[in-house]
C-alpha cells in the first residue's frame, strides 16, 4: 500500500497546477467496525476512506459518504465486476470501489479424496449437500479427518462469510430486500433446514467445533478445506498438484459463492472532492493500483482488466475463483443494520455448531436483530433512507 | 494563629485546582452530558441529531429480555465470586497468618495472580478451558483426566461458561483480598486472644467471639469494594467467550458496549450507563448503611 | 516431624494455586503442535524460544511495551502530585465548605470508567486528545491522572499525621505548600507508594479505554496488542502465550520494587 501511495505522489508531484499528496494512516484490524465508529464519531474521518464491503451501507446511511458516479465514466465501470459495483452501490448510488475481490472456495487434496474412495466432481462444479456429506462419511470411514471449518476464527465476520451461502444456497435470505426486515426472513423454514443440515458436520464428527490448528489442511490433516484465496498461494505451495478447488457444496440446486472486500469510499469531510478523487482512481486503477496490491495478497482482482496480468487465472484454482464471481457470487446483506446482523448471525452459527436446536437459535438472533431495528426505524430520528439495496445477487 | 488560618483558606483554592479541574472536565462533564443524551435517540455516527425522547430509553431496556439477562448474568457473578472468594481469602489468611519464612512464599504465591492482568489471564484461561478434540485439550481438562473425571466443554457449556469465569476470577482475586484479611488479623490485639484462649476458649470460640467481631470493618469493606468490582465485569466474558453461548456470559458492560459500538445506539447506551451508576450507587449506600451500624 | 507435613502442604497448596501461570511460562517455550497435547507434555525435545520472537516482532511489543509504560507512568506521576495536593487542601487546610466538597469527591469513587467510556471519548475528542499519535497517547492518560479514590485514600493517611509535625512548621514560619511540600508529603510515603502500585495495578491491565481511544496501530498498548494476536489470523497459541509472559514482565519488576509498602497501608484504609 505504501509503495502505491509513493507511486500516486511521484506521480502527481509533477502535475502541473495542483499539488496532491496522499497521507495513509493505518487503522489496525483488530476491533475495524468500532475504530472506524470511533473515528467517524471524533469527526477524524479522512478525506478518503477504506473500509470492508458491508459497512458501506451503514456510513452512506449516515450521510458520511459522497457518491462516485461523478468520478468514473461508464465505460470504466463496467471494467469492474458487478458483485464489485453491487457492494458499493446503496440506493442506486455508487459509494465505494474496490481494488480487490474475494471467494470463497472447498479445496480438496486429490489424494486423500482417492484413499477413500471419493471422486472429485467435474472441473468447475461443485457438489450438492448430499454428496458432500456422503463424501465426508467415506472419508471418515477411511480414517480421514473430512473438512475444516475454521470455527476458531476470531473475528465473527468469517461465520457471516463463510456461511451465508448455506443459507442462500438452500433459497433463504438473511433479511428482506429493504434491509430493515429480518422478522421472518432469518428464521425461515428454508434456513432452518439448511442450517440443520450443516449442524449435521459437526453432529456426525465431520468438522471439529473447537479447533486448534489453524491450518489443518496445510498440515495435511484434513481433506477438504472450507476457505478463501487467501489461502490459495499457501496450498498450491504445500500441496502441488494435489490441490483442487470447486465450489461451495450448494443447499439446493443452485451454488452460491461469497465475495466482497475491502473498498474505497469518498467521504464528506473531504474539503477538495476532486482531488481525493484522484486518489481513488488511482488506487482502484489496474495498472497502478490493482496490480500491485493483488501481487502482495493474492486476491482476486476488482476489473476485467487486470486480470491479464495475473496467467494464474487462465487455471485452477484460481480460474475458479473468477468465474464464481461473473456468475454466482452474492454480495453480503447492504443494510445499515449490518454490524448487529453479522454479530448475532456469528453467535448464532456458533451455538448452532455447538448443539443449540437451530429453530430456537435463529428465531433469537431474529429477535434481537429485529429489536435494534425497529428501535431505530418507526420512531424516525436518523431514519434511513427507504429503498436501499438489502440483499439481491447483483 | 490567625495569618495561618487565613493562608490555609487562601492556599486551599490553588491545591484543589488540578484535581477538581481534571475530575470536572473528565468525570463530571461527561457524566452530564450522557445523562442529556439518554433522554434522546442519538446516533453514534451523529450524535447531535438526535430527538427527545423522554424516558422511552429507560423503559425500553427496563423491558428488554437481552439487558435484564445481561443484569441477571452479572448479578449471578457477583452473587457467586463474592461470598466464595472473600470466604476462600479468610480462611487463607487464616492459615498462612504465620512469621515463618515457608509461609512469606505461600502469601505470595496467592498473591501473584492479582498482579497479572486481566486481558492476559482472560487469555490465558481461556487456552486452559479448551475441550478435549482427540487427544488436544486444555490443562483443566488434562488435570480432571488425572483424576478420572469426564472432560467438559466449559466455556462452550451454557451451564458451566459463566461459573468457570467465575472461577478464573475468584483465583485472581482470592490473593489481594487474603493480603486485607491478613493486615486486620495481624492487627487484633494479642491481649483478647490470650485471655480467650486462657478462659478455655476453643479455637472456633476464639475465631467467633473474637477475632470476627474484630474484623467486622474490614469484613465490610472488602465485601463492598468486591461486590462494586464484580459489577464491572467485562474483559472476562468478552474476550473468552464474547458474551456466548447464547447470552448465558453477556455482561452489563459488555451490553453497554455492544449498545455503542454494534447498534450504535448512542442514547441507549447512555441510558444503560445510567441504570448501570444507579445500581452500583444503591450497593454503595447500603454499604455506608452497614458500616454505620457498626459504628452506633 | 508435623512441621515437615504443613511444610509439604503449603508447598503443593502454592504450586497447585500457581500451576495455571507456571503452565503459561512452560507453554510459551513448547513447540506449537506440542501446546495441547499433555501425553508426554514435559519430555522427549519439543522446546523452543521462537515464541517470543514471533511475539515480539507480530504484536510489536517494543513499541506497546513503551506506550504502555508511558501510560502508567505519566498516570502515576502526576497522579501522585495532583491527588497529593486535594487530599492534603481536604485534610489540613480549613476553609468554607470543604465538608460538602469532599462529600462530592467520594460520590465519584462508585464511578467505573466503563460508564463513563462513551461520554469521555466525545469530551476526549473536543479537547482535540484523539486523532493522531500524540494526541491519543495523552488521551490515554490524561482522564485518569485525577482519582477520587486516592484523593480518599491520602486524605486518611495525612489526617492521621501527628499535629506536633505541622505545628513545628509554622512556627519556623512555613505556608501551606512548605508544610505540605517539606514536612507532610514525606511523612506518608509509604501511602505514596501503595496509590502507584494500584494505579500501575489498574492500568496496566486497562482493555477498554484503550481499545477506544488507541485507534492508530502505534498508539497500541501491550494489552490490547495481546487481544490483537487472539483474533488476527495466524492464531499462533505459543506467540499468545509468549506474549502474555512479556506484557506480565514489567509489572512483576515494578510490582516487585514497591512491595514492601502495600500491606500495612491498604489494612489502614480498610479499617477505617
């Protein structure tokens, strides 16, 4: 990051009139949804913020955030892929690009999955429910510890990630279309079912509900791997030509994929719109900004465009990585109720690998999503505008 | 006589100035100020914008099942660490109340846990509490096994996560108040326990008739000041188990903090801090209550 | 022959109370695959220092170690003047309502900063002490420097000072801050010590101020640097556990330094 900002002042150090600099302050990790609260409540908000995908809504909702449109032509917009202007678009308004995108992806290790007898599915397919817990009892049955699921993970934005598409895979939603409504919608029969159904892993000794390591498939103790890119570069080092990677196992007939990161944004405490502007051209350039970021992390790049930088896309796992994002990726729930939702819907997905009955579960987190909702909307205040983007595949 | 008096009243301004200052800026402003945003629907992110709303705050989370849980949880903390842990810390200071040097290192041995941090053991026990997964599993379970005891989820069994901080807390704190009972003890005059002793006193006699009685000050105030503390419960649940499974280890704290920085919901959070003060405040004055009694 | 027994007991007493931080200093030296596994816990190799390295470098605690120490140390010192001088005005100057005044302070004392968190962090704000690096370090420690209860806690101790010493002071002619300065101060050291020692006890351990107000990664103090490594992925057990040895450290040294002076004093303040 500190090597683009001194490539944009090197850069712009020569323009002719204005002088531009760009000033980066990093917030650490740890804790980011309440920092940036902080932040944004002390007025230290900077002129150009980045921040992860789903927060986008609560800040434009708040009127923190100067729309984009201004900036981009068309042209450049359509450069970038759609689940990238889904994230960032709340209330049909362009609030935030990102360099870089996401995915999430169920490696496999070739072979291990033939020990047991397990035949991977056809390049670029990914297995439904059933066949996915059939394989894990294969591989239980030879002795293999089947899939990793991370449950250690410290920061409950993983559960939120990782797991939605079990819900919408299986036809769910996580809260209505307008983002105010989860009464009815989180604790449907649909996710029920689906979410017994991944209580099942952990009931039959599928996953581990504590974990220790946190790469147990690099450590070749597992078979299949419940991940994102980033772990790509660290498998395909470990593991070689045994490495494989297909989609989510789907719910129902239809897989889903994750996707969404981390974004730039404008905010109105920019006193010179423009110039920040430039940076946020810059930084979500392909050449400029796209491309040495996604060589330092390995994520998947934002715009059509630069991926030929990147042959490792041409194959597997990575040409998987792409193709779920042009096709079935579904960006997470754009509300401004996000952080309570992402925080009760992690607990709950906790409990539930726990042993907590399901129905009870989610009818819980329902309500107290619901109770911080509605003591904001009705009672008017800061009321949110009302067609904002909830959550649709893009 | 009278220069002096009257330099002391003049000096007293300047000596008050800093700390009254500090406190005022820092305590009493602040305190204010929430009191005035409990009565609105403040936004974190905007918090001037909010609109009056009367004491709707207050009702509402009088009303809410997730704070009176959060209260119900804090409250079974306090009412499970204090009696256990001021009994344990007597009893302590019962046994090492010896000039030996063998028992210096036992006082300090109970001691050392109170000079680590909190954040530092939530995290340590934490590791300690980890379930059996095969053959990995946390020292607790590891010891119970010695025995031939059954390893158990702890701090990812509803039933047991809040009694097993509890118990991480107790071991913390056991050592300081120990150190209390032990300067009290060491200060009951000799004279009535010979006498007692003399007179054919057992030592449980003893222990009643004279040395409690004694100690009744001191008892008080370590009951009070540990009953305030458990009230503040926070780092504990939040980093070990973030308040879960369900809410059986949601803290009033945690709920407070939860209110400000998930919801964002700055007049809410304002007006649990209030109830919150109230609470803390009454134990306070029934304290003070206690204590006079004593005195009268 | 009994005396052997009771000596065995306070031994395994003692040892059995510490195991959980002798496990903590042993763990952090074991080899992370071995952390877990108690089958053969002590023996057969598997020990190693390159926790601490990790901790080190991963949670920076160079610069969290400063910070913090800077915290504690800006907290105590110029709490010790500041409270100092309203326990002495409370305890040894007359003037109008002082009473009333000090009735107000210890009102104050039932005050967690957990409540006052929020409300602090806006008023910490508008006195411009969030937002950049300096600034949030005086944040830091600022709010804390004045403390109802150690105003308490020193007024007992000057109020039990023998008048005899004034006295002597005023006749050789000596105003309130001489008296104060030269002849009051010393005389409590011992309490002196014990208000550092628990400033140092609480803010060490600070979590939620900081996490609040240190939002820049340089601002970081050892404790929130700790939480830090529980939640960023690697989650690496052997550097948390290295970690937590590292941010204990410097309190046992302090901690240490002041003993001798926090029994006697902490009973006087609780008796009365």
């Amino acid at each position: 990051m500190r090597a683009i900002a001194a490539a944009f002042n090197a850069a712009h150090a020569a323009h002719a009139a204005q002088r531009v600099r760009v000033v980066l302050t990093f917030f650490p990790d740890f804790h980011y949804t309440e920092k940036i609260a902080i932040a944004a409540a002390a007025r230290d908000l900077p002129d150009v913020l980045d921040l992860d995908g789903p927060l986008v809504a609560r800040f434009a909702s708040a009127g923190l955030l100067r729309p984009l449109e201004p900036w981009f032509s068309a042209g450049e917009l359509a450069d970038f892929l759609p689940t990238i202007l889904a994230q960032g678009t709340v209330d049909g308004r362009l609030y935030a690009l990102g360099a870089f995108e996401s995915a999430a992806v169920l490696y496999y290790d070739r072979a291990m999955l033939a020990a047991a007898g397990v035949a991977p599915p056809p390049d670029g397919r990914g297995w439904s429910w059933e066949e996915f817990l059939a394989a894990c009892a294969r591989l239980r049955r030879a002795g293999i510890e089947p899939v990793a699921l991370h449950m250690n993970e410290g920061a409950d934005e993983w559960f939120t990630y990782a797991f939605s598409p079990v819900v919408w895979s299986g036809g769910g939603h996580l809260i209505s279309a307008d983002g105010r409504r989860v009464r009815g919608v989180l604790a449907s029969a649909e996710n029920i079912r689906s979410l017994r159904r991944w209580q099942d892993l952990f009931r039959q000794g599928f996953a581990a509900t504590d974990p220790l390591d946190p790469d147990p498939f690099g450590h070749g103790r597992v078979a299949l791997d419940w991940s994102g890119h980033w772990m790509a570069r660290s498998h395909a080092a470990v593991k070689g030509d045994r490495l494989g990677a297909m989609p989510l196992p789907a719910a129902g007939a239809q897989p889903v994929a994750p996707c969404g990161s981390w974004c730039w944004a404008l905010t109105t405490a920019a006193r010179e719109p423009a110039l920040a502007a430039r940076w946020l051209r810059w930084v979500t350039d392909s050449r400029h900004g796209i491309e040495p970021v996604v060589q330092a992390n390995g994520a998947v790049p934002a715009r059509r465009s630069a991926f030929a930088a990147f042959p490792d896309y041409a194959r597997p796992p990575y040409r998987l990585f792409r193709d779920q994002l042009e096709h079935f990726a579904r960006p997470r729930p754009r509300t401004p109720y996000y952080a309570t939702l992402t925080s009760q819907f992690a607990a709950a997905l906790r409990d539930i690998a726990h042993g907590a009955d399901v129905a009870a579960r989610l009818l819980t987190a329902e309500d107290e999503i619901q109770s911080v909702i509605d003591r904001r909307e009705p009672a008017g205040g800061t009321a949110v505008p009302p067609a904002a983007t909830g959550e649709t595949a893009p | 006589m009278i220069a002096w008096r009257k330099s002391q009243a003049r000096a007293a301004p300047w000596f008050l100035l800093p700390a009254l200052a500090l406190l005022a800026v820092f305590v009493v402003w602040p305190m204010l100020r929430a009191l005035a945003w409990s009565f609105t629907n403040a936004d974190l992110l905007a918090p001037g914008q909010g609109r009056g709303i009367g004491l709707a705050n207050y009702s509402d989370l009088l009303a809410d099942p997730r704070f009176r849980r959060a209260f119900a949880n804090t409250a079974l903390f306090a009412l499970l660490v204090v009696p256990v842990q001021t009994a344990a810390a007597f009893l302590l200071a019962l046994w090492v109340n010896r000039p030996e040097p063998a028992w210096r290192w036992l006082r300090t041995a109970f001691f050392a846990p109170v000079v680590v941090s909190m954040p530092v053991l939530a995290v340590l026990w934490t590791m300690l509490y980890q379930p059996a997964q095969g053959r990995e599993m946390g020292l607790v379970n590891a010891l119970l096994g010695l025995v031939g005891a059954p390893p158990q989820a702890w701090l990812r069994d509803p039933s047991l996560a809040l009694p097993a901080i509890a118990a991480m807390s107790l071991w913390q704190g056991v050592g300081l108040q120990m150190m209390v009972f032990l300067a009290g003890l060491q200060g009951v005059p000799r004279e009535l326990v010979e006498a007692a002793r003399i007179d054919g006193a057992g030592a449980w006699a003893r222990l009643r008739h004279v040395i409690l009685p004694a100690l009744r000050n001191t008892l008080v105030f370590v009951v009070t000041v540990t009953t305030l503390l458990a009230f503040r419960l926070f780092v504990q649940p939040y980093l070990m188990t973030r308040g879960g499974p369900g809410t059986s280890t949601l803290s009033l704290i945690q709920s407070i903090y939860e209110t400000t920085f998930v919801a964002q919901d700055l007049g809410r959070a304002c007006a649990a801090a209030f109830l919150f003060l109230l609470l803390v405040g009454a134990l306070a004055l029934v304290q003070r209550r206690a204590a006079r009694e004593e005195r009268a | 022959m009994k005396r052997l027994l009771s000596w065995a007991a306070s031994l395994a007493a003692g040892l059995l109370f510490l195991a959980p931080l002798l496990w903590m200093l042993l763990a952090s030296l074991r080899e992370e695959s071995r952390i877990f596994q108690f089958g053969d816990w002590l023996g057969s190799g598997g020990w190693t220092a390159t926790h601490y390295a990790d901790a080190w470098r991963r949670a920076e605690l160079g610069r969290a170690l400063v910070n913090s120490l800077a915290q504690v140390a800006a907290i105590a010192g110029a709490g010790l003047f500041v409270n100092a001088l309203a326990a002495y005005a409370f305890a040894r100057l007359e003037f109008r309502g002082r009473e009333v005044l000090f009735g107000a302070v210890v009102i104050l004392i039932v005050l967690p900063v957990e409540v006052l968190a929020v409300p602090m962090l806006f008023t910490a704000r508008d006195l411009g002490l969030t937002g950049g690096h300096g600034a949030a370090m005086a944040g830091l420690a600022v709010p804390f420097v004045a403390k109802a209860f150690n105003i308490y806690f020193l007024r007992q101790h000057f109020m039990a000072l023998p008048a005899e010493l004034e006295e002597a002071a005023v006749l050789d002619g000596a105003g309130a801050w001489r008296q104060f300065w030269s002849v009051a101060l010393p005389a409590v050291r011992p309490a002196l010590a014990t208000v550092v020692l628990l400033d140092l006890l609480a803010h060490w351990g600070d979590f939620l101020w900081p996490l609040m107000i240190a939002t820049r990664e340089e601002t970081r103090t050892v404790q929130l640097s700790l939480a830090a490594l529980f939640t960023q992925p690697p989650v690496q057990w052997g550097d948390i556990l290295a970690c937590a040895v590292l941010a204990t450290l410097p309190v046992l040294v302090l901690f240490r330094w002041l003993q001798r002076h926090l029994v006697a004093t902490e009973a006087r303040a609780g008796i009365k």
